[in-house]
C-alpha cells in the first residue's frame, strides 16, 4: 500500500511540474512575416501581442508584445539573412552594446553564444532604461535559414526578474522559421529602398559620411522632424565626431534653412534616442560609428541638402524626399 501510495505521489508531483512548465508560455502561436519571410513563436506566459507593431523601438518592427503584470515588452526587427555576416559578431556586437549603453567595461555585458532549434544565436544581457524605469535588456540575435532576427525584450527589474528571465528563454526555443517567398521578399525590399531614399556618400581626405536612411518623426506635441541617419568615418589621425554633420551640412526646405531638432527626454523613439547620443562619441583614425541628426521640418515638401564648399569643394546639393 505505501509502495502504491509513493508512485501515486510522484505522479501527482510530476504532473505539477509538468503543469508549471506549461504555464511558462503562452499556449497561442503567434505568427508574423517581414521581409517575405514568416515566423511563429510562443509568447511567455501572461504576455500579449499588439494588433500592430509598436513603433517605439524603431520604423522597422515587425512584432510587438507586453507582459500584462510587469513592465516588460518586446520588440522584434528582422532583415534578409545574407545581410549579415555572423564572422566576428558575437564580440563585435557586444562592444557595439557597450558604446551604445554607455557602458565602461565590456564583460560587463553577459553574452552567450547558443542555438535556437538548430539556428546559430547570440543572446546578451545588460540593465538600462526604458520608459523611465529600471529594466534589464535581453537581446536575442538569430539566423534562421532565409532571416536574419533581432528580438529585444525589456524585462522589469523587480523580484520577478529572475523567474522572468527563465520564462522569455523558453518563448526563444520556440522561435522558428515557417515559410519564404522570394517575390514577397523583392517587393518588399525595393518599397523599403524607396521609404528610405538613395544613399548619399560625401567625403574628403579627413572625413566621410553615408547616409542610410531619412525617415519622418511626429512628436507628442504635433511637431514633425527629420531624421538623417549616416555612418561617420573618421579618416584623419585628428580625433573627430560625428556632430561634425552640422558643420559642413546645411538642410533648406523651400529655400529656408531648417533648424535643428532635438529629442524630449520622454520621446519613445529609442533607436533614433540612442543612434543621437553616438552624436559626441570622439573616433580615432579608421573609426566608424552609426548616427543620426535631426531637422524640425516647415511642411512635407522635398528637403535639399547643401555641402560646404570649403570642405567639400564642387560636391552638389542632393534633394530628399520626406517619407510620409
């Protein structure tokens, strides 16, 4: 009888614990495509979906999620696979993070090479700030046969953090690629180079800036700004920064010069917030580093862009188009 009774227990037991792990994710796949390529996940358990991306990470997202209890989001970016090279980008990466999050020592950010199903990964770790509050920043980086994907979750940094932390590693493992289709991946690439504009190159013997991407920012209070986003090189052996842009760049819009624009403290737009602080970052000779400038725009007509002539001697001004 207690032979019997010791089984019955460990099966009550085991059906507990299989109970809790369950309980781990949200039993609902969720599914989503960019870039012609489609996904399906499991959200962690108590976490709901936006019925559209939430915009605050960057333009580019493509899914969006919160926790119901905690303040905790995620974010997810994606890109065609042959984009990005995984030679160097563990460790490349997590110095990019470090620069990014103004941290001092780079071991400081936790990062661990792992596989999502049978998809090379690169997970890190690191605390910030998002919407005022204390969180703790988990990034997942993973190469799925045809994509290449970003997942961002911002986990409250409170006495569930720990219990969290394991619950958005196992919505990971559910991570998986579903289907491709290369014309749907065309079309959406070449409406994404429109969006974005042609790339503009100006440089000389010192230095050199590309230019990325230009999109449009609507802030709370109605006011409507421009955002150029450039690769700034350094090519000299003097120190440099990329605010130099505003120099040896004047922006008219209708023949006007346009001021200058400047992010509130509270503004949601978080790529575009931490892209603007690599702003003062002071490069060596053959650095680079990724930024952004804004323009407070007059109307939706097209902008100009004029080079100094000291600097830049007979490069012409380029016409922008302001995406909607």
């Amino acid at each position: 009888m207690k032979k019997i009774s010791s089984v019955l227990l460990i099966i009550v037991i085991g059906g507990l614990s299989l109970i809790g792990c369950t309980q781990q994710l949200d039993q609902k796949k969720q599914s989503f495509s960019d870039n012609g390529v489609s996904y399906e996940f499991q959200l962690p358990g108590g976490w709901k979906a936006d019925q559209e991306a939430n915009k605050e990470y960057g333009l580019q997202t493509s899914f969006s999620a919160e926790d119901t209890k905690s303040n905790s989001y995620v974010f997810v970016t994606t890109t065609l696979v042959t984009n990005i090279e995984q030679k160097k980008f563990g460790e490349q990466t997590r110095e990019k993070l470090k620069e990014r999050y103004r941290y001092k020592n780079v071991k400081d950010i936790y990062m661990k090479k792992i596989t999502v199903g049978n998809a090379p990964a690169y997970k890190y770790t690191l605390n910030t700030v998002f919407k005022e509050k204390s969180v703790w920043a988990h990034f997942y980086y993973i190469w799925t046969e045809h994509g290449f994907v970003q997942l961002t979750f911002y986990s409250a940094d409170d006495n569930s953090y720990k219990k969290r932390s394991e619950q958005i590693d196992a919505s990971i493992e559910t991570f998986k690629e579903t289907s491709f289709d290369k014309n749907e991946a065309k079309k959406e690439q070449e409406a994404q180079q429109k969006e974005e504009g042609d790339i503009v190159t100006i440089e000389n013997k010192e230095i050199k800036f590309e230019t990325t991407a230009v999109r449009q920012l609507t802030e709370v209070d109605g006011k409507k700004m421009l955002a150029i986003r450039y690769t700034f090189t350094n090519l000299t052996l003097e120190k440099a920064q990329p605010s130099v842009w505003k120099d040896v760049v004047t922006v008219t819009q209708n023949g006007k010069k346009l001021s200058l624009g400047k992010l509130p403290e509270t503004s949601d737009f978080i790529d575009v917030k931490e892209l603007d602080a690599t702003q003062t970052k002071v490069l060596k000779q053959g650095e680079q580093v990724e930024s952004v400038v804004l323009y407070e725009l007059l109307d939706k007509s097209t902008v100009e862009l004029n080079f100094s002539q000291n600097v830049f001697p007979g490069k012409e001004s380029v016409r922008v188009v302001v995406p909607e």
